[in-house]
C-alpha cells in the first residue's frame, strides 16, 4: 500500500503488504491508526464525529453481485478494519445488517494497540423501524456484556419485540415513525459513543449526508465495472426522494462539497478520504 496524495506519506505505511507480520506491520498500523485518528474531541463539551467507510466501483455501483464484499481487497479490509478499531460504535442501517450478515465485532477484527483504553471491541448499533432482524441471530443475542449491539427503533417497533431484543441488546426508542439522524447520533452520544462509523448503506448514508451531519467520508473505489444495475453508495433520503419534480439541488438534497484529505493505493484500488468541505482546515 502507498500512499499518493498528499506526496510525502510515512514510509510504514509501504510496509503494509498481503500477509505480512511482524514488527514491519506493527509500525504501519500504528501509521494507519495516525492516518484515520478521530480529530480530539473539543473540550468541555466533545462533540460527536461521523466518519462514513464506503465501497463503489469505478462507475459508482454500491454493490456487486449484490454485496459490497466482491469488490474489496486485502488493502480495503485492512483498512476496515482500522476504521473499525479507531471508532467508538459501528453505526448501520438494518438492510446493511441483513444484506450483509452483520454480527459482533469479533477480538480478532480489531486492532487492540489502537483501542486505547476503551471496549475490547466497539458495539454494532443498527437502525430499525420495526426490528425487523432475527431476534436470535449472533448479532442480536451473541455481543458480548461490554460491547452489547444497540437497537435504534422507532414506537412503530411492536412491544414483544423490544422486549425480547432487550435481553440480549441495548434497546432505544428514539423516534415514532422513523429515527431522525439527529436522533441516532444523540443516542449514541449519550452513551459516551462520539466517534461513530457509519457503514451504510446508501439509504442510511443519504439520510445523514442530507441532514448535514456527515463529517468526513471513506471511500474505497474498486477498479471494476458494475455496469449500472445496482445503486450508488447514497440514495435520496425518504422526504426527497418522493415526487417526479426531485432533481439535483432541489430542496432536501443539495450537493455535498468535499475536500480531499488523503489517497492510498493499493493493486487498483483508491482508498480517499474525504472531509465535508465546511470540517476542512483552513
Ligand atoms: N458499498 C458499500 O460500501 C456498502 C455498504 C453498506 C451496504 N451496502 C449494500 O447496501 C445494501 C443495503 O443498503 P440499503 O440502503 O438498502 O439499506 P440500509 O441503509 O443499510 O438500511 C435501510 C434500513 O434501515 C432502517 N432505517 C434506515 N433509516 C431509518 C430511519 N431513519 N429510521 C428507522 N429505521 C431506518 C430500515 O430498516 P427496517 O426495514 O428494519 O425498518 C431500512 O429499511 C446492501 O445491498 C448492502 O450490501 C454497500
């Protein structure tokens, strides 16, 4: 992996390489880990940082063959999981969580020299309307005490289920017909959570873009074609979205400015960091 832009990277970060161990791999995760730190919180009062990890391929698809997956490599999964590591709480929509298989983060996923006095792995939190998940499922039922998943839900979500997620997860009811991203992020602050993750998807994503409350974007271009069947990584945000008359700009959906923050590369793949231009320095 390489660093091209801006010019000048630390050198560690070379030393990542497909299988490589050892005290080389050791210094350039501590480089990758100085690469993606959270910016320090303001003091007195921290405020949260929303950082997105998202996947496309060269023309923009957000999927591939119908997951994510097919289109990452050993730089982006390393990558993934400094992201992961660095992030206090692992933010997803619950069509990610299906489409995906969602489950806890496992110890061995995250990179323990950067989680820096804080849970052995960070919690999953997933938004539902209904909880619409299997109640079973590791991902429900199997985190451990520590980093136990939280459960964003809507009063939409029938008693029983809140219930029976509640022996296991950490339930919140933070909204009665759908969680506004405003909402998702202060349950998440509430419990000390501020540096969030978004994973996706396209929907969640477009929600909290639209709302002005995503700081920075991660985002790994796959050298590959899609070929336009599947969406791109944000979709318009369910107010937006309604109505023939939506176009670019209009009202709900105006263009997010960025600011390149950095670019790695890695056997085709670009891994760019992007901040909302008004976070940029300077
Ligand atoms: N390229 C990438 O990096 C990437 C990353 C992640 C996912 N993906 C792909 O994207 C697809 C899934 O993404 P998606 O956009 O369909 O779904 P999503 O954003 O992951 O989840 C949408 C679901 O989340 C819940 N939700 C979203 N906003 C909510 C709100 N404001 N209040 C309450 N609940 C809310 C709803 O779940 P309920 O239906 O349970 O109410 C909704 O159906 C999959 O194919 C996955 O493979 C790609």
């Amino acid at each position: 992996m390489r660093q091209i832009f801006p010019a000048g990277a630390p050198n560690e970060i070379a030393n990542v390489t497909r299988g490589e161990t050892g005290q080389a791999a050791e210094s350039a995760i501590a480089a990758l880990g100085q690469l993606y730190a959270y910016p320090a919180p303001a003091s007195p009062a921290p405020v949260p940082w929303v950082r997105a990890n998202m996947i496309a391929s060269a023309d923009g698809a957000s999927t591939l063959n119908g997951r994510s997956g097919d289109m990452s490599g050993p730089a982006d999964r390393l990558v993934f999981s400094v992201l992961r590591s660095v992030a206090d709480v692992i933010l997803a929509g619950a069509g990610t969580a299906r489409a995906e298989k969602y489950r806890p983060v496992r110890p061995g996923e995250v990179w323990p020299q950067l989680r820096d006095g804080r849970t052995r792995t960070p919690p999953i939190a997933v938004v539902t309307t209904k909880l619409g998940l299997d109640l079973n499922s590791p991902l429900l039922a199997g985190a451990p005490p520590a980093a136990r998943t939280i459960v964003l839900t809507t009063e939409q979500c029938p008693q029983e289920r809140r219930a029976a997620a509640a022996a296991h997860a950490d339930v919140a009811v933070v909204g009665t017909d759908r969680v506004t991203p405003a909402a998702m992020i202060d349950a998440l602050a509430a419990r000390g959570l501020r540096r969030i993750l978004v994973e996706g998807g396209p929907n969640l994503l477009g929600q909290i873009t639209a709302a002005g409350l995503l700081n920075e974007l991660c985002l790994t271009y796959s050298p590959v074609l899609e070929g336009g069947r599947a969406r791109r990584i944000l979709t318009p945000p369910f107010e937006a979205s309604a109505g023939p008359e939506r176009h670019e700009g209009a009202a709900g959906w105006p263009p997010v400015e960025l600011t390149l923050a950095h670019v790695l590369e890695d056997s085709g793949l670009l891994l760019c960091r992007y901040l909302a231009a008004s976070q940029a320095p300077g």
